[in-house]
C-alpha cells in the first residue's frame, strides 16, 4: 500500500473540495451529479479526491439542505496511487467541514465497476 494511501486510512479532519464550496454545489454533487469532491487538509498541501457516490451507502437523511443544517455521510470508491479504495466521509453542511478515511479495497473489480 502506498505511504499516503496508508495514512489517509486513518479518521482524520476533511472538508469539502472544490474551487468554491458551497451547501448549493453539496446538494448538486450529491443528487444529480453523484460524485463528490473531498480534500483531507492534514496532508502536505492537502489531497483533494473525488468519486462516485455508492447510493447504497450515502446518507442523506440527516441533511436539511435548505436550511444549511444536519449532516451527510458520502462513500464511494477510487483509485490512489494503483490502491483500491473506498472513502468514507461525514460533512457537516454548516460548516462543510467533517471527518474521512480511506478503507483499502481487497476487490479491486469493485472500486472499477
């Protein structure tokens, strides 16, 4: 497993990416689009990854988009640094910010289907 790859694994302190966050674009990424962006910013200048949402997985019941309230809960997989993996996110939608992780992937057919 790759060095960052490893580290990202462990629950650590994200916030939405993007070139301009906003709860709007959250909502966007989350419906229509189904792929989100997420930076971990305890990384050497940060390391912004996007991703498909899994449907299945996603929670976004607790999310008051209107309001600007609540929480979602996004995963989905990719690829980092030819490692499988699934990343795993809570964001706050007041403050866009929340924790992730990486959970490696043993199924690498899964992250590419």
């Amino acid at each position: 497993m790759n060095e960052l790859t490893e580290r990202l694994t462990l629950a650590q302190p994200i916030v939405m990416g993007g070139a301009n966050p906003t709860v709007e674009e959250l909502r966007n990424r989350t419906g229509e689009m189904g792929y989100v962006l997420v930076k971990f910013t305890q990384t050497r200048g940060g390391t912004e990854l996007g991703f498909p949402l899994d449907r299945a997985t996603t929670d976004l019941s607790k999310a008051n988009f209107d309001e600007g309230t609540g929480a979602v809960h996004v995963e989905g997989n990719l690829i980092l640094n030819d490692d499988p993996v699934r990343c795993i996110a809570d964001i706050d939608l007041a403050t866009l910010k929340g924790t992730g992780r990486l959970k490696l992937e043993e199924n690498a057919a899964a992250v590419t289907e």
